[in-house]
C-alpha cells in the first residue's frame, strides 16, 4: 500500500492526471504541493475550488528545485529528463508515477483490469 498519510508529496504537473493524483494522495492523507510550468494550468482552479487547503506553485522543470517531500508524484506528460527531476532522483528521491500509486493501494488479490494508451480507451471500456 503507498504510504502518504502524513507524507509530504510534490505533485509534478497539473492536468487531469495531477489534479487526480492530488485529490487521491490528499484523500490518503498527504500533505500536497502542486507543481506545473504554467503559471495558470487548466487544473488550478478546479484545484483551488476542490482542494483549497493545496499549494500551488509555478515552476521551472529547467531551473528551479522542486519543494522538499517524501515522495514526488509525477504525471505522466512530464518527462524524467527535466532537470529538476534529473537532480532529486540524483540525491535518491523517491519519484513515482500515477500508476504505481494506485497499483500499490490494491488489495491483495484483486483482480485489476487496465487500459493504457493515449487514444481510445472510452470507446474500448464497456460497463
């Protein structure tokens, strides 16, 4: 199970996936910080309309230092190559994508069906 009641985790990038991350890992306990090179993604203001207690701040993935945390989130249209990225992973920073958040909080057992790729999986998901 991912750990994150009480942790301190960046979130690196404010789409859907990083406003899902927030609000998941926020749920869980974390205490969040969200990153994104906009100034003003598209996710801030749902962020600051669902999630007030959340801080947002802009940042340079080429130049800046990510905020110190137990453990960064990363969304998935943010490569691994930014140089932010680059130097927490130098210094042994725990940095994990959306997947293996939700993949660690599966019970044992359970049977998980997933659909990845960048087009069409509404059209392939039946209820």
């Amino acid at each position: 199970m991912f750990a994150c009641a009480n942790a301190s985790v960046t979130v690196v990038g404010l789409g859907a996936t990083g406003l899902s991350l927030a609000r998941y890992l926020g749920k869980r306990g974390a205490a969040v910080t969200v990153v994104d090179g906009a100034a003003e993604p598209a996710g801030l203001p749902t962020l600051r309309a669902q999630l007030p207690g959340f801080v947002f701040k802009p940042i340079d993935l080429l130049r800046d230092a990510l905020p110190a945390c137990d453990v960064v989130a990363l969304s998935p249209g943010v490569p691994r190559s930014a140089p932010a990225l680059q130097r927490v992973i130098g210094l042994g920073q725990r940095v994990v994508g959306d997947i293996e958040i939700f993949a660690q909080d599966v019970a044992p057992g359970a049977r998980v069906v997933a659909l990845t790729g960048s087009n069409g999986k509404t059209t392939a998901v039946v209820e």
